[in-house]
C-alpha cells in the first residue's frame, strides 16, 4: 500500500528530521535582548516612544523648509529638545533594562534624522534665503556643496557606527557625533546665516564626523558604561 512506502521512504533516509536537526547551523541568539522579551510592550517601548521625539525634531527643520511659521528659533529649540530626547532615550533603556539592538539602531537613525538631515536642509535653505536673489553662482555652488557635505559626512559616520559597533549602543564615538556638530551648525545657521565663515566651518564639522578619531563618549566628563552613566568629577 501508499503507507508502507511513504514510511520506507523515510526510513531509508536515516530519519530526515533528526538529520536536518543535527545538520542545521545553530541559530545565532541575541542574549543582550533576552531579558527585553521578557518585558511588558509598553514598558519596553519606553525607550522608543522618547526616540520618536527625536525624529519629531529632525522633522521639523526639514520641514521648515515648506510651513509657514516654523521660524529659525523654532528649529533650534527643536535640535536641543533633540539633544535632551537622544539622551533620556538611552537613560531610559538603562534604567528599564530594555536595551535591545533595535533601539540602539533605531536610536542612530533618529541621530540622523534629527543631527545629520536635518540641520543639512536648515542650513542650505537659511543660507539662500539670507543671500536672497543676488546671490553669485559661487556663493550658491559652495552653499549647495557644503548642506551636501553635511548631509553625506552625517549619513557615512552613523553607517560607519552601525557597523563598529554591531548595532550595540556605543560606548565611544569614531569622529565626532552627529548631536555635537549640529550644536554648532543649527544655532550658527539661525543666527549668521549669510556670514563669509559659516560654510567653512560646516565644511569643518563635517570633516570631523568622519574622521578616523576615537572619542569616549561622554566626552571625558561623563563615564558610560552599559548600564549606567556616573560623573568623573565625583570619584575625583
């Protein structure tokens, strides 16, 4: 009969599951996610509501570009409230003992939503609107060139820290971070949008996101371990 034969079959074969079982590459488990299953939803997306207010930031200096209303002031306000989020988004993680490599990549992507694009956007639009209609050719080629640069520079060293750090959250940066070169770039951009310099030294920052530099995150005043941050000052 058709039973006999199908068992037969499967019996010749030495016992196929076992096989594949035996055969089958082990799966590669994420320990450091172990415990962040094991949480609530809602208490292990903390940490991820914050980063979505970091994305809200970047959002609004791109889109400054296009409504009404969002003044100059405005998207510096919303690049330090990227600032505090970036932070507390970490923190959070910490203290909640949800850190996951989903959070620390979604984390970098909203660094590059809010650090990289964009405060890239916000300075090539504040830049030709302060040179207005007489502006040189020169002046536009090197204001195009220069939010290119940032934009780039910006979207290179978060690939870069995605791949050195394997989708952990960093405990040291290679190059200067996206969340310091905007604090330079954004306020500068708001407040002396059509000065000789302001170019060059976005041209400068950009650079220094790409360069080949260690540097401890916390920028020596602050040790960040992976579960805590401490004050260096204190054990002085």
């Amino acid at each position: 009969s058709l039973l006999p034969a199908m068992t037969q079959d499967t019996s010749s074969h030495g016992g196929s599951a076992n096989d594949a079982e035996d055969t089958a590459p082990p799966l590669k488990r994420d320990n450091s996610s172990r415990e962040w299953v094991q949480r609530p939803v809602l208490i292990r997306n903390i940490p991820n509501a914050i980063t979505c207010v970091t994305v809200l930031c970047g959002f609004l200096l791109m889109a400054s570009t296009s409504i009404p209303g969002i003044s100059p002031a405005v998207c510096v306000a919303a690049t330090f409230t990227g600032l505090i989020t970036d932070v507390l988004d970490g923190q959070a993680a910490r203290l909640l003992k949800v850190k996951s490599k989903f959070g620390a990549t979604f984390d970098q992507l909203a660094d590059l939503t809010c650090f990289g694009i964009g405060p890239a956007i916000f300075f090539t639009r504040q830049r030709l609107l302060a040179l207005g209609d007489s502006i040189s050719g020169y002046d536009s080629f090197l204001t195009a060139v220069t939010g290119y640069a940032y934009l780039c520079c910006s979207t290179y060293r978060i690939a870069r820290e995605l791949i050195v750090h394997d989708g952990e959250r960093p405990l040291y940066f290679v190059g200067i971070p996206t969340n310091l070169a905007c604090t330079a770039a954004v306020p500068l951009a708001a407040a002396y949008p059509a000065s000789w310099y302001l170019p060059w030294l976005v041209l400068l920052l950009s650079y220094m996101m790409v360069m080949p530099v260690r540097i401890p995150k916390g920028l020596g005043l602050v040790k960040v371990t992976e579960t805590e941050l401490s004050s260096v000052c204190k054990k002085r």
